[in-house]
C-alpha cells in the first residue's frame, strides 16, 4: 500500500532558552511508571563537546507544561547518544544510569529521582540488560577518535597505536559487585572471518544492543583505513629504511589528523550478534554496510543494511538462521532510526535531511504494510556532522505517544506525538 501523511501537531516538552534532547533511539527515556522523563540540556547547539564541557540531566516535568527539573551534570556526553542515559529495573528500578567523567577516566552513576548519587562504577556503560544486574560497554575514547560524534571527550586512548588490540573491545560490566571482563577483544573481531579490506585497517565497535530476552547482543564491527598525509605517502614512493619509514609514516599520519579531523576515508561495516558472555558470534549482514537496527524480539532483528545483490533495504534478519525478508519494500527506502512498538505491530523510524532539509518522521504498519508520514521537520544547516539533531524517535511503554528530538523551531527540543490507535 501507499504511503500516506497525518496532520499531528507535536507537543513541544522542554522549554527554549537552553537545548535540550534525549540521544539515540534504541531506549526509552521515560520510566516505567510513564512519571519521569529523562533529557539533557547544554547551552551551546553548534560545538562539539569539549573536555571538561557539562550537561545538565534532568526530568520533563508534566506533558503539556515544557518545564525541566534539573538533577545533576555529566562531563561524557555527545549530541548523538547523550551520556547513555537510562532506567534501570529489577532491583534499581526506579534509579536512572548514566555516563561521567571523573579522575582522569569515564565511570557511570546510578541516581535515584532527586538526583542522589546511589552508587559509582569504574567503567561507563552502553546498554543495560533488561533484568538491571549487567551492561555492555566499550572504550568511549577509542570511538571518539575512529567515529567522531559517539565518544567522549578528555580521556587519551591507550590503544591509540594498536589497530585490533587484544585487551580492548566489548566489555561487560556486573550492576551488582562492579567487577568487569572483556568477552569480545578486537583482536578476536578481526580474526573472525577476515576481508582484505581489512589489511592495515583499525578496528572498532559501536551500537551494543541487548536482546530483549538479555540472552544474546547486537554490535557492529567497523574497520578503516587510517588517511595518509603527504609525507606518508611520500614515505611509501621513496621508500627510506624500515625502521625510519615507521616513524615518519606515525608522525605524518598524526600530523595529518591533526591539522584535517578526519581519520578514515571511509569505513566498512558487519552486523554481529553474539551470547552474553562473547561466544557464539555470528554475523548477520556481511556486504559492507549495516547501519542502524532494534530487536524486534530474542531471535529477530530489524536493520538497514546491504544484502547483496537487493542492496540497502531495511532487513528482518533471523539470528539463529541467518535468513533475511525485506520490510516495507518500495516504501522504507532511506536509513532511519527504527524502533518496534510493544505489541510488534508498528515500526517508528525517521529519515535524515533532504535537500530541503526536512526530516520525515514515518510510522509503518507492519501488518498492513503501510507507510504513514507522521510530519516533516525542518533541520537547520548549522546543525549537521557531529552535531546534527537527527529525530531518533521513541515510543513510550505502552505505544501510545512517540518522543523525538528536533531543532524545527529554531532550537534543539524534545517532542512528543499521541497516536490515535
């Protein structure tokens, strides 16, 4: 069927005066009770997050009255995935996490409602299981120099050097005692079915996503070629001795970083699944290019990805088999942040910027195969690159509102949409 658009106004949540957003759409910002809301507010729309930068978490207040209660700060964060804040459940139901640094190194804290610090952990987190006891994570660091708008800020990488460290990677994090292990090093990644493309290449990962059973994880695995300076490449038409071509090749190439902010050309990238504790790896999509994906359930993602010869489609891949089926073939054509209501039914996902710089936000019925543009939203050109307001849409617990980001009214707010089921 074809697609068709809805005329529904979004209640604006957060007041102007600051900017303020959720991040990524892979988690709900509300809890459990539908009471709280969490968002993070910053002065400056335009700028990357610099070392010792703050943002300030705080609770919406009630819908309708676009008023924060502000709670406490954090020193790691980023305008794409905020500082990973998130409800907890189980036995810290009702305590929030979230990112920081302190001590020359990034941690995580646990805050009740109020803002009380609960608790600290040595290591920041990515994704909590959905039983509260454990989280993903990686070196916030290393990404922030290979992928530029998801680290942080302030902390050097120590594996800066190596392109697939053995001692770095996805790591999981106990809730309870606080103690951590390495279950999937990088160095175990680029062993793992290798390509040419990744000779010489560096190596990293991004986007860890529990199951919603908390029995296996999503991640991609992403390699690139490190950009070579002029001198570098000079080093490699003149050939000088080995020892002194290393050295000047280390130097150029930093130099280079340096002056251009740019460390790859490019990046290839494979969708992993594996168990909690790092066995079983599999790779569901293999072609060069996986984006961004959600669980639909313990067995089933939905992802954009390339799947050789259809190409980019929005992909329900099945993780014990390998199999994949196109959704919304004809109608889901551009990569978008996509999310599952409860029941299954609905897929909410958003596009980027056309060349009139607008983002759609797109509702589809899965069971009847149907496209629904929610609205278009303008984005202004300022806000692109690392500090772009994508709409990273989020249903609400029980599927009846939708919250996003956007910057349409000429500064980055949250909003949100009721659905008429």
């Amino acid at each position: 069927m074809t697609g068709a658009s809805q005329s529904i106004q979004p209640r604006r949540l957060t007041p102007a005066g600051r900017q303020h957003f959720f991040g990524y759409f892979d988690r709900c910002p509300w809890d459990e009770t539908g009471q709280f809301l969490l968002t993070l507010a910053v002065d400056d729309p335009a700028e990357p997050p610099k070392p010792g930068q703050q943002a300030a978490l705080g609770m919406v207040g009630e819908v309708g009255n676009e008023s924060v209660r502000y709670v406490a700060a954090t020193e790691a964060w980023n305008y794409q995935q905020g500082c990973m804040q998130q409800w907890l459940s189980g036995d810290h139901a009702g305590l929030f996490i979230h990112n920081d640094r302190r001590e020359g190194g990034f941690v995580s804290v646990v805050r009740d409602v109020e803002g009380k610090e609960i608790e600290t952990f040595s290591r920041p987190v990515y994704h909590v299981a959905p039983d509260g006891r454990s989280a993903l994570t990686l070196s916030f660091s290393r990404l922030a120099r290979t992928r530029p708008g998801y680290g942080y800020a302030g902390v050097p990488d120590p594996t800066e050097r190596d392109l697939a460290p053995a001692n770095d990677g996805i790591w999981r994090l106990d809730l309870h005692d606080g103690r951590s292990e390495l279950i999937v090093s990088l160095a175990d990644l680029a062993r793992f079915n290798p390509s040419r493309t990744m000779r010489g290449a560096e190596h990293w990962c991004n986007h860890l996503l529990f199951n919603p059973a908390g029995t296996r994880f999503a991640f991609v695995h992403r390699w690139g070629t490190p950009k070579r300076s002029g001198l570098a490449q000079s080093l490699a038409r003149h050939r000088p001795r080995p020892g002194l071509a290393r050295s000047l090749r280390r130097l150029g190439g930093a130099v280079y970083r340096r002056l251009s902010g740019r460390r790859f050309a490019g990046h290839v990238t494979r969708l992993m699944t594996a168990n909690v504790d790092g066995t079983d790896l599999r790779c569901l999509a293999d072609d060069g290019m996986a984006s961004h994906f959600i669980w639909r359930d313990g067995d089933h993602l939905l992802a954009f990805a390339r799947r050789e010869p259809a190409g980019n489609r929005y992909w329900l891949l099945d993780d014990r088999t390998g199999s994949a089926t196109v959704v919304g073939d004809g109608q889901l054509t551009e990569d978008g942040h996509c999310t599952y209501s409860p029941d299954g039914r609905y897929i909410l996902t958003d596009t980027y910027p056309d060349e009139s710089r607008h983002q759609t936000l797109v509702l589809f019925d899965v069971a009847a195969e149907r496209r629904i543009d929610l609205g278009r939203f303008y984005s202004p050109p300022e806000l692109s690159g690392e500090v772009r307001c994508d709409l990273h849409p989020r249903f609400d617990r029980a599927g009846s509102a939708v919250c996003f980001d956007s910057a349409h009214e000429g500064s980055r707010q949250m909003y949100m949409l009721e659905l008429d089921r």
